[in-house]
C-alpha cells in the first residue's frame, strides 16, 4: 500500500510509522491534566469518518499531518506537518 | 461407515438453531445490541441465571459474523494482572463445561499453552505471570528447554538463529473450541428460554430523554427497552457517540490466517512473545495464525500484505516446516483496543445503558465470564466484584488495570 504525500511522491506505508491524532488543543493546556480533554487527547479513540493524524516518515525523519477515511484508509491530503500547522494557523482550510 | 450415521445423515432434518425470525416487540426488558458471542452470552445468563426472559439480541449482520467468527478461538487465563487472571480463570472454567450445559458440542480442547521466552526479559516475564497466576488460582509454570522440546517436538530447538527458544510459560489450562459453535450453542439455549434474537436489525438511532435511552431506532423499527447493553467491538466507539458519550477506545485491525488443513501434528498452543506471533492447529487440520495488531487504527476488517510478511518471518524461524505448507486465508476483525489492553464493563453515564466493550484482542476466551458477569450486573443493578475493576469510570480515577499479558500487542 502506497501513501501519497504532496512533496515526496507515493511511498511504502511501511515507511510511515503513526503518530496520534491530530486534534486536541487541550494537550497543550498544561494545568489541565486531569481534565476530560487530556484523557480524550491521551486514550481517546474516533468513531470512523475522516481523521486528521500526525504520522512519522522514516526515511527522511519527517512529521507528516494527514487526513485519512478511518474504513477506506484513503488519504484526503498529506503533508508535511509544519507547511499543514502553518496553513491551519493563518486560518487556511485543510 | 455405521449404518446409523449414514440413515442420520441422508434421514433427518436437522432442527435449525434458531426459530424464524418474527417481527420486532415494541418494549423489552432487556436489549442487547450485538449478536456476538458477548450479547448472547449476556441473554443465555441473564434467562438462565436470572429468569429474565423478556429479551432481545440486535444484530445488525448475522449471528456472531463479526469478531467471534475471526478471532485464533484461544481460550486461556494465563494474564498478569490481579483482575484479569481472576476474571479469564473463571471464564476457563465457565467453558470446561458449557458443551454438556447448552447440549451442544463446542468442541472445547485442551491443549496447554506455551509462551515462549528467547531472551532474560522474556523469563523475567514468564515467571512474574506464573506467580501472578498461581496467587490468583490459576495453573502456569515456568519450564526449561528440554520440558519445551519434550511438550512440542516441532518446535525448532536450535540455539544459532536469532531467538532461540530459552523456556516458556506454561499454561496447561490453555484450550481451543470452535467459535461459531459456542455462539451457536448460546443462541439456541437463550432462545428455547424465551430470548428473541434479531438478525439483520442495525440499530440506526436513539432518543435519549431524562438521561437515559427512551427508544432505540432500528431499521425493522422503534422499540422500548427497560435496559441496554451494548456489546458490539469494533463499533463501541461509534454506538457509544450515537448514546451520547465517549469511549477511550481505539478501534485497529487485527488480523488472522489459516493454512490448508494437514492431519493433527501440533497439539499445544505455541505462542513467542518476542517474537509477536502464535499458531495452534485447529480440530479441522488447519494452522491458526496471528500476529500483532496493526499499526494504526482502522475501522475496517480488511488483510493487509505487510501484516502477513511481519508474522511469516518468525514463524517459519520456529516451525521451519511450515515453509511448505500454504495459506489459505487471511482475514481481519476490528478490535476495539483500550490504551490498559483491559476490557470495559460497567455502567456508562447513560443511565440504565451498560457496556461491554474493549475487548480488544482478548474477547473469545472472556464470553461465558462476560455474559455471566454483565447478566448479574443487568439483572441487579449491582457490579459483580469479578468485574469491578473494568469500570469506565476506571479512566477517570487513573485506576488502570495494566494487562501486559493481552495477546498481539506490544507491552
């Protein structure tokens, strides 16, 4: 199975290794962590749909972000994770 | 061929196992949303321990087609922490004699059951679980080479490849039985005592009122239940948001193969923690096989390449003779794996909607002990001590129950 990324083409899946979910604002409330938003953000799961996921890129040691169907493990789009914050920061779409 | 056989064979019409479908109550006392091995087994226990017989399984495929029908059908109770070796030890027992109390053959066989070690933290590990087990009732051991080559002379005993089998903890209790037999046998019993069970019948909606679930929408249509209980794997995460609330479950694949079938060679169960792989050989001949859960999550029962070649490599490095053997299929369930590897049972912050979930990659051998103890708690409003410690509310009061022995995943 192949993973397409924006800048370095279609690579193995066994390149990538997965990183999380990419969601949760509240992991970075630090007084927070016993809060129901840390323990969704730590063992919270996703019921299906699309996903936004950081993933590891082995090869090159590069954080990707991508959103991914959770059924059909078809990617929307992946990127590499600064070009994906910086975008989502200046209130971009995905 | 005895005569008998042959006039059985060509003569009779055999019962179905179930009645024909009906149409859909309007109002249960119980409703049971999943008709797998853990939503039967809570119907069977709950109209025979409990005389509750005004019950109804939902089951939005056919009977026990999800994760009952594709697990290894280990059943074992060699875990590690204090709540899981009690609650597996007695769902063990609870399967020794459940072909003679449902009259139906599961074909329970006992086999023993091996976890390899090849290295000082695998030791280290196999006697913490033998102690583990035998404080809390439950046969293991820990043996030496030879007593491994003496209890499975297949196994490749040499000490120049990369994981040398050292020992293993042994399991004598280990066992395997036909799954779809046991969810077989648990439909028909619960429904000769009175428990409706409906196939084809997804539930599509709920109205929630007053804190609890007033109706439940299904595709067959609208029904009242004095309590739910949800068993339904790989889908908890998604029912749990359609009644309101979230689930620390994560939902991944894991995923099974069997070889074509060879006459019986393999009599234990052989399982290499180091190694991430098992194999038992079932009563139909064939080698059943697993690996680790994949490597991120997926709600999808699909089989994947790289699943097959990460298992294949170890497993031929301890059987070599499997290299000539083929596979026949390879399958995958959708585990619904807690970040503790424990299972969740218990009441939910929806009142009088329980939950049996979580289970992860340890449900087949937990379905007598998690029918029984959710039937007691359903019928009581009381939770069994057996299962206390798998309460939701567990990820709240960070009272984690670390279960470091569940198969396929990577402690």
């Amino acid at each position: 199975m192949l993973f397409p990324c924006t800048d370095i083409g279609e690579r193995p899946k066994s390149e990538f290794r997965w990183g999380g979910y990419l969601d949760d604002s509240a992991a970075s409330q630090e007084d927070a962590v016993c809060a129901p938003e840390w323990r969704r953000h730590l063992w919270g799961g996703k019921p299906g749909g699309v996903q936004g996921e950081w993933w590891f890129h082995h090869p090159s040691e590069q954080w990707y972000i991508g959103f991914r169907d959770a059924a059909s493990e078809r990617f929307v789009t992946l990127e590499p994770a600064q070009a994906c914050l910086a975008r989502q920061r200046e209130g971009g779409t995905r | 061929m005895p005569l008998q056989l042959l006039k059985y064979g060509l003569g009779q019409r055999r019962a179905p196992v179930l009645p024909a479908p009906r149409a859909l109550g309007s109002g249960y006392d119980v409703v049971i949303i999943g008709g797998g091995g853990h939503g039967l087994a809570t119907a069977y226990y709950l109209a025979k321990n409990w005389g509750v017989r005004k019950v109804a399984v939902l089951e939005k495929g056919w009977l026990a087609g999800g994760n009952t029908a594709r697990n290894t059908t280990i059943i074992r109770a060699n875990y590690l922490s204090n709540a899981g070796v009690r609650f597996f030890g007695k769902s063990v027992e609870l399967y020794r004699t459940l072909s003679s109390e449902l009259d139906y053959n599961i074909m329970f066989s006992p086999r023993g059951h091996l976890t390899l070690f090849h290295d000082d933290g695998g030791k280290r590990t196999a006697r913490w679980r033998a102690e583990q087990n035998r404080l809390n009732g439950v046969h293991s051991e820990v043996i030496d080479r030879q007593a491994v080559a003496r209890l499975c002379p297949q196994l490749n005993m040499r000490e120049d490849v990369r994981y040398p089998v050292l020992g293993a903890l042994y399991h004598p209790g280990g066992a395997t039985a036909r799954h779809d037999a046991v969810a077989w046998g648990l439909a028909r019993r619960a429904s000769e005592m009175g428990v409706e069970i409906h196939t084809q019948t997804q539930v599509i909606g709920m109205d929630r009122e007053g804190g609890r679930i007033a109706r439940l929408h299904t595709n067959r249509g609208t029904l009242r239940a004095g309590r739910i209980v949800q068993c339904v794997a790989g889908a908890s995460p998604a029912l749990a948001q359609m009644a309101g609330f979230d689930l620390p479950i994560r939902v991944v694949p894991l995923q099974a193969f069997v070889s074509e079938p060879v006459k019986p060679v393999l009599d234990p169960i052989v399982v290499s923690g180091n190694l991430a792989v098992y194999i038992s050989q079932s009563a139909r001949g064939e080698f059943v096989m697993g690996g680790e859960i994949d490597a991120y999550p997926c709600v999808s029962s699909r089989s994947s390449h790289d699943i097959k070649e990460d298992m294949m490599g170890p497993m031929l490095e301890l059987f070599p003779f499997l290299a000539r053997m083929k596979l026949l299929r390879q399958w995958g369930g959708i585990a619904d794996v807690t970040q503790d590897y424990s299972p969740i049972m218990g009441p939910s912050p929806v009142q009088d909607y329980f939950l049996s979930a979580g289970w992860g990659t340890m449900g087949f051998k937990a379905i007598p002990a998690g029918g029984y103890a959710m039937a007691e708690m359903v019928a009581t409003g009381r939770v069994p001590d057996l299962i206390a410690p798998f309460s939701l509310e567990r990820f709240s009061t960070l009272s984690l129950v670390g279960e470091r022995a569940a198969a396929a995943v990577g402690h």
